[in-house]
C-alpha cells in the first residue's frame, strides 16, 4: 500500500507573482518542517465491526492529477483495520464537479447514496440531500470548530446545524501576464486600482493584428458573479433562517454584466464559448498568449508555475469599484458531506475527519494548489507572508459566498441569462427575464 510519510516539506519556491512590486523577485522563505502524526484512531464505533466499504464522491478536479487521496484512503484503512480486526474498504470515484450534485439528488431519491461527498454542503442541505451532523461534530471534542475558517464553516452550515466539514476555500483574482504590461508600457496592478483603470488597461492591451485581446471571459455563473459581487451586487437577498428572495436583476449585477458583456462586444475580449467550464477556455488563451488578463483560482496559479514556469504570471486582486465597501469577492468553500440515507454515518464522518487533518491539508495545497479551510491559513508565515498568496488573503476576509446553486432551476436560468448576454440580448432584458422565471416557478422557501 502507498504510505504518506509523517513528515511533509513545504517546497512551493518563492516566485515573481507580484502585485503591485514590479516584477522584483520577493525574497525566498524559508521551508518549514512540519511534522503532522495520523488523526486519533475513535475506539468507539460500533459499525466499524463489521465488513465495511466507504463509497467516496470527490470532484476530479482534486484527484486527476496525483494520488494523494487515495493515500489518504490507504492509511485510513490500514489504522482502522488494524484497530477493529475488520476489513474497510474506502472506494474513491471522481466526477466533474459541477455534475456531483445532480448525481447525489438521483442516488437519494433511488436509495442509493454514497457514504462521503465533497461539494457545496450548504446548497445540498438546503435542498434535503445532506444528513445533520451535530451530534459527531458534538463527540469530535470541545472548540474543535475554532480549527476553520468562520467563513468556510458558514458554508457546511445550514439552520444553525452542521451537515459537513469544510474542505477547503478559495477566493478568485485576476492573471495578468507581466510581458503584455511592459510591452505596452502599463505598471503592474496594484491593490488600488480602479475598474475604470482596469477598462483602461484591457482596451490599451488588445491588438488585434496580433491576435491578441485584453481579457479572456467565461459565461459560467460563478465567475460572472465575482464581478457583480465586486460591484456590490448579490443573487439572493435573506438567509436561511428566514427564507430568500431572488435578485437577479439589481442593479449593480446588471451593471457587472453590461460591463463584461462591452468588453466582448467591442472586441477586448473574445466570445465566451459558453461550453461547461468555459473559463478552462479561457485559461488556455491566456497560457497561448492571446489574452492578456482571465479570472482564476489558487489552483491555476498552481498549474501555471508547475507547468509553465517560465510564463511571465502576475497576479492582482479584483479592482476598487464604486460600490466601495458593498464590494466583495466570491468565496469559494468544498466540503464534504454524508447524503441523506448514508449507511455507515460514523464511519464516514472518521473518514472527513481524516481527509481534512493538518497531516493531508499540508499537502493538498503543495501538491494541488487547494488550500485548506484551516484558520492557520491567515497566520502561519509561509502562507500569509508568500506574495503569491497575497491578493488571495486581502480578498478573503470580505468575500461573498456563491449560494444560488441552492436553488438549481435559478442557477441555470442564470447561465443562461448571461449567455443570451453575450450573444446579443441586452445584459438588463436577460437578467429582468431571468427573475421573473424563476419567481414565477421558484419561491424560495426558508
């Protein structure tokens, strides 16, 4: 069996992900040595008893490119098996994330759920499809939720009951390439700067006889929301407790509409081709050098140096709009979670506790570039004080949940509002249509 060893070497190098400094390369820090021992073993779990597989949902997106959970499965069932004389099995099966949902609501209503997921636990216990989990946070120990982030525990939360455990969290920013800057004379961005400066740099970056373009767009609803956030707009007003209404069409997220779909329909951009995960589109543009400036996650920032590492990549936090401190980035926060009709709840929950331990986070955000929902995130040196993870942290803090795939049928009518967007409907008509179809079919209930 592949064996995790006990002690973990952060090697992400210090790199010219800068904002703000120029392009100077920062100073190196120095790489800590962690040594991080197996989660406690719980004696007390009278299913454990017996024969036990663990069928495991995660998003391809944490396991396509290593093996890291499937180690964390072999230790985890090694430890148990060694404890309780029986065989346990954990059974790990990737999907595309943005299908796990769909996928979890047709396996409860057949009575056939897997026993741990990973996704937006928020959503899918306000949809039913999540088991409360009070009782095994309860016996997990005193104070162990002061362990993550207050926000990432927000979104495991729902009514005032736990139905997860926070996985991790993210926020997104924007990629600049620094030889496009200096090629037009541009400085690098800075935390301060405005939308209006950032309208300015993306129009003075697009040459078309060069094939190249200002900024890179997606149609997906996650990313389109970053912006509204960023210009203090929401998709849904109230929370759990007392029920929510539908904002689709505020002001502000027509006005981060208009302004995304002007950039593609006066040629500083290129057509979104609105496919499922458009923004890996994007991505790919941005890497070939035909875009200048794209959205995008730690993880990205992670894939370019580790496979480009000679690509010229900047990074910024999202720009100061007039919406001042009604502004916000997205947050972002997996989790994972036990569907409702689980089998082997106990069991399961050992096992989230296993994953999310400090001796696999550590290596989830060297290898993968997924950070931890741990609340040393924001404190310990190599984290807080690494430039690349700069406009990562200035964002965190004020960020603002994604929380419209609680109600699927407005979320899809939502993508497809800013798809019509881009492809000629006025952004205000197609949000103004959005609301009242999903008013009309969806009320949202408390």
């Amino acid at each position: 069996m592949i064996k995790i060893a006990r002690v973990f070497f952060l090697t992400l190098m210090a790199i010219t992900l800068l904002t703000g400094c120029g392009g100077e390369e920062p100073e190196p820090l120095e790489e800590p040595f962690i040594e991080a021992s197996p989660p406690p073993i719980n004696p007390n779990l009278t299913t454990a008893k017996e024969r036990i597989t663990l069928n495991v949902w995660l998003d391809l997106d944490f396991t396509r490119n290593g093996s890291l959970f499937e180690e964390i499965a072999d230790e985890f069932e090694d430890a148990y098996q060694q404890t309780y004389q029986h065989e346990i099995n954990v059974n790990i099966q990737s999907f595309i994330g943005e299908s796990i949902p769909a996928k979890v609501r047709r396996s409860v209503l057949n009575g056939t759920p897997p026993d741990v997921v990973q996704g937006h636990v928020y959503a899918m216990a306000g949809q039913g499809l999540a088991e409360p989990l009070n009782r095994q946070w309860a016996e997990w120990g005193d104070n162990v939720d002061e362990q993550f982030l207050p926000a990432a525990l927000q979104e495991v939360t729902w009514k005032e009951t736990r139905y997860g455990i926070p996985l991790d969290v993210y926020t997104l920013v924007l990629l600049y390439n620094r030889d496009h800057f200096e090629a037009a004379g541009i400085p690098p961005l800075t935390g301060s700067y405005t939308a209006s400066t950032l309208q300015d740099v993306m129009i003075s970056l697009t040459q078309p006889e060069k094939e190249q373009y200002g900024i890179g767009l997606t149609a997906d609803p996650r990313y389109v929301y970053t912006w509204m956030a960023a210009a203090g707009g929401d998709l849904l007003a109230g929370d759990s407790n007392n029920g929510y209404t539908f904002t689709l069409d505020a002001k502000s997220n027509i006005d981060a509409l208009q302004f995304l779909t002007s950039m593609a329909k006066q040629g500083y951009g290129p057509l979104p081709t609105t496919r499922p995960r458009d923004y890996e589109d994007a991505r790919q543009l941005f890497l070939d050098g035909k875009v200048s400036i794209i959205m995008g996650g730690p993880w990205d920032i992670h894939m370019i140096q580790s496979s480009y590492p000679d690509f010229p990549l900047g990074v910024a936090q999202l720009p100061q709009t007039p919406a001042a401190d009604s502004a916000a980035s997205v947050l972002g926060s997996t989790g994972l979670f036990i569907p409702r009709g689980g089998r082997y709840q106990d069991v399961a929950f050992e096992f989230m506790k296993w994953v999310v331990s400090d001796r696999y986070a550590i290596p989830m955000a060297r290898q993968l570039g997924r950070y931890p929902a741990k609340s040393w995130l924001q404190t310990t040196p190599y984290f807080s004080e690494n430039l690349l993870l700069k406009p990562f942290f200035n964002q965190l803090n004020s960020a603002r949940p994604y929380r419209l795939d609680l109600f699927p049928e407005a979320q899809t009518a939502l993508s497809n509002a800013i798809k019509v967007s881009f492809y000629g409907e006025d952004a205000s008509q197609a949000l103004i249509k959005a609301q009242q179809l999903v008013t009309e079919m969806n009320t949202p209930a408390n």
